[in-house]
C-alpha cells in the first residue's frame, strides 16, 4: 500500500478514478478542494480524503480494507499538511454512523443532523467561541439575532437592523469572518459596528467558523454554481448548529432575515431555517428595503462599482462604507 497525492486538476485519469470512487462510497465529488490524497493498493484506490482551507472532506475508505486501519492513516497525513502550511484548528463533516471514528481520533461533535455531523479538533474551539459570545451577553428577556455578510453594509442592511432594534430588547448582530468576499471580514466588521452604533440596544459580534462559513455552509459562497441538493443538507446543519448551540448561549428568541428574491441558495437558507426552528426560535423575514422601484442590495452595489457608477451607488449606503468604496477605487 503507498499513499500519494491526487492531482485532481492536472490528472484527468487520476480523478475520474477518485470521483467514481467517493460516487460508490454514497458521497459528492467536490470541485472546491485545496489538497487530495490517495491510498493505493498497486494501482488501485482504495481510500482518500481532501482539505479546503482547513476542513477534512471528501474522507472514504473502501469497503473491503476497513479493518486495515486506513481512515486515521489518512487523517494523520491530512493533519500533519494542515499543520504545515499554520492551522491548528481543523473541521470535518461526516455521517452520522461515522461519528464515533472520528470521535476515537480526537475530533469533537459541534452539531449533528440526520444526514450529517460537524465536528472539530484542535483550538480555539467552539467552547472557547461560546465563552467570547459570553463576554457580550445582555440580561435582556427579548432577544433577536442578525447574521449578515454586509459586502458591503447598505441602507437595505441598516433597514433590517433597524427594524430589528425596534421590535427587540437586545439584537446580536453577527458579521461573518469567512474571507471569502470583495471587502474583507476586518473592513466589514468595522464598517457595520460603524453603520449601527447609534442603536444602542445593538452588539455586532463575529461568526468565526461557526455559522455561514466555508466549514457549515460552503454553498452559500458558491451562489449560483452551488447544487440546490447540497445547499439544502448544509443549510440545515447551520440552522440546527444556530438554534441549540448559539441561540441558547444567549436566549436569542428570533432571527431576522430580509426576504430573498435573487439567490435560490439564500432562499433556500431562509426555508430551511423556517423548518429547522420550528416553533423554538421565531423567523422572521421583512421585505426588502427599496428605492423607488428597486431593492436596495450588496449585489447591486458591487454591479454599480463594476461600472464605476459611484453616484448612483451612493443613495444605497451609508457615508462610511460609501467612503470606503471611494477608498477601494483608488487602491
């Protein structure tokens, strides 16, 4: 047996046996993967597993070499690349008859939903999160919560808050972390902690890993190219990590969302959300914030810096992320 790297986007070969090998383990090639490695016997493949950013994936061993003690063979070889290029804290998704593997090699259980597990090794950890998130708890009764990219933070943006600021006691604001947009998760946080604080019953906080981040819920950043079946399953695994784990640390009682008529994926969040809460936590979605006859979005302010249309993008932002767009211009 010898292990080897997978090239997938220079060996056609190589990937083909690799996709028809996890397609035979009940699992989804996936386009989105920084690092591939193969167990071989001779020449043929009989387990692999794959990282993205800092995220085990697309694990599977061949039914008959179970017993050969393949799987932590592949994870120890995952860990040690992972380490190599600086993480220390590494996630995985699984199935849930797999969890107690994953658990004897060290990884811990975050949340769990039928059809998948979301675990993680290494630190800072989830516990260390929640305890963050305890730092800036409110003993307040009524409590909502807010997640939003903000890329960048716009009027229709200030509007859901806003909204939210009314109708709650306390409003946790959370800005995601994941690196994976056009401003970055420094700028964002800064400029949406600027843009809301004159709502003093408002705390902006950061998701990290933990909720729509590259770890829970990859599809989100994928948009249109993401598969409405893989969108759906993740979508649920953030909703359920959302409400038992999140929502309960500080007695959030709703979420507010603004409604969706663009992107099927967040549409899909906001449905799976819908179910996933059921009667424990209140969604509630608001309509869009419009000028005139058209809704005020991110997207259509990244169009107008595209065409370097900066006086219509003006009217849609606040004056500090406007500054900021001016700023971005000139770089």
């Amino acid at each position: 047996m010898n292990i080897r790297r997978i090239w997938l986007d220079r060996d056609q070969r190589g990937r083909q046996q690799w996709s028809d090998f996890l397609t035979r383990a009940d699992l989804i090639p996936d386009d989105h993967l920084d690092y591939t490695i193969g167990i071989y016997d001779q020449e043929k493949l009989i387990g692999t597993g794959s990282i993205f950013q800092n995220i085990l994936k697309c694990i599977a061993i061949d039914f008959s070499y179970q017993n050969e003690n393949l799987l932590s063979k592949i994870v120890q070889v995952l860990r040690e690349r992972l380490q190599e290029i600086g993480y220390q804290h590494y996630f995985l998704y699984t199935k849930p008859k797999n969890s107690q593997l994953f658990q004897s090699l060290g990884f811990a259980e975050i949340a769990a939903t039928a059809e998948l597990v979301f675990m993680e090794q290494g630190f800072p950890d989830f516990e260390d999160y929640l305890a963050e998130l305890k730092k800036h708890q409110r003993m307040t009764k009524y409590n909502a919560a807010i997640v939003m990219n903000a890329n960048p933070f716009t009027k229709g943006h200030l509007y859901l808050v806003t909204e939210a600021a009314k109708r709650a006691e306390t409003v946790y604001l959370f800005v995601l972390s994941e690196e994976r947009s056009l401003f970055d998760a420094k700028t964002r946080f800064e400029l949406v902690k600027e843009g809301v604080s004159h709502l003093s019953n408002v705390v902006v906080l950061p998701t990290r890993e933990y909720m729509v981040s590259s770890a829970t819920f990859p599809s989100y950043f994928l948009k249109d190219q993401a598969k409405a079946n893989i969108a759906q399953v993740q979508a649920v695994l953030d909703a359920t990590l959302f409400k038992e784990k999140i929502a309960s640390a500080l007695s959030i009682t709703t979420r507010f969302v603004g409604e969706e008529p663009f992107s099927e994926v967040t549409e899909i969040y906001n449905q799976a959300m819908k179910k996933t809460f059921g009667s424990q936590l209140k969604l509630v979605i608001l309509p869009r914030k419009r000028i005139g006859e058209e809704v005020i979005s991110a997207t259509r302010v990244r169009a107008l810096m595209e065409q370097e249309l900066y006086t219509a993008i003006k009217p849609l932002v606040p004056p500090k992320t406007f500054e900021e767009i001016i700023k971005q211009k000139n770089k």
